[in-house]
C-alpha cells in the first residue's frame, strides 16, 4: 500500500508517537508498504518554521533528510495535474497545503495517512492515524 503521510503525522511520528493510534503505527512500521513525503510537507514545515509555529531539532534540510532515510520515505514532487487537481477540490478545506495532500492522494492512488477530520469530507482514502 502507499502511504502519503501528512505533515502533522509525520511530525508526530518523530516527537510524540502516542498521538498515533496502533493501526498507523503497524502500517508505518510494516516494510511492504511504501511511504511517501509530500514536497507540500516540506514546503509546509518551511513556512511555519520561519513564522515561529514549528520549532526543530536542526535546520529543516538535515531534518527531512534524516527521517525521510530512517522511514525509508519517498519524496513526491507537485506537478501541475496535481495543482489543477488540488484547485478543482470543493472548498471544504481551505489550507492550501492540505488540499494539495488530498490532490496528490487522489492522483497517485495513495492512502492519506492524517487525523485531520475535514478530510473525510473528499473522495480520498484516509488512513486515521489519530490515538
């Protein structure tokens, strides 16, 4: 199965893994499934890092790269089917990274690995990854 893991839950993987209820942690761990980060993630973190909302460990290219190898994640670039995608989604959601999760899930045929409520109102597979 491919997972696309949302920011927060890739955040929560590494500083408060108890946030993870025991499914995501079992398909997280389980090394037949393939795991992938968003650049939207990336770009995300970036934003929020320079706003003082999101405070590291290290700078942000040492931090992705690192746990991206420990999770043995893929990196999953933005193209512009998956902006057209993202720009055609009903306005439930208005957080433009997390309507581009919700494109890239649905174009890429991923499981979206998220304890975001809203999501559940798109035609997207969601993994609830909420304890």
């Amino acid at each position: 199965m491919k997972l696309l893991l949302d920011t927060q839950c890739l955040l929560w993987w590494f500083a408060q893994p108890e946030r993870l209820n025991s499914e995501t942690i079992a398909q997280i761990d389980n090394e037949t499934n393939e795991l992938w980060l968003s650049v939207a993630s990336v770009w995300e973190m970036g934003i929020k890092i320079a706003i003082g909302k999101l405070p590291l460990p290290e700078p942000l290219d040492s931090y992705i790269s690192s746990r991206m190898m420990q999770l043995g994640a893929k990196s999953l670039s933005i193209t512009a089917s998956h902006a057209v995608q993202a720009s055609a989604l009903p306005l439930h959601h208005r957080d433009p990274f997390d309507r581009m999760l919700i494109a890239q899930a649905q174009m890429e045929e991923m499981m979206l690995v998220s304890a975001d409520s809203i999501f559940r109102q798109y035609d997207v597979s969601i993994l609830w990854a909420a304890s």
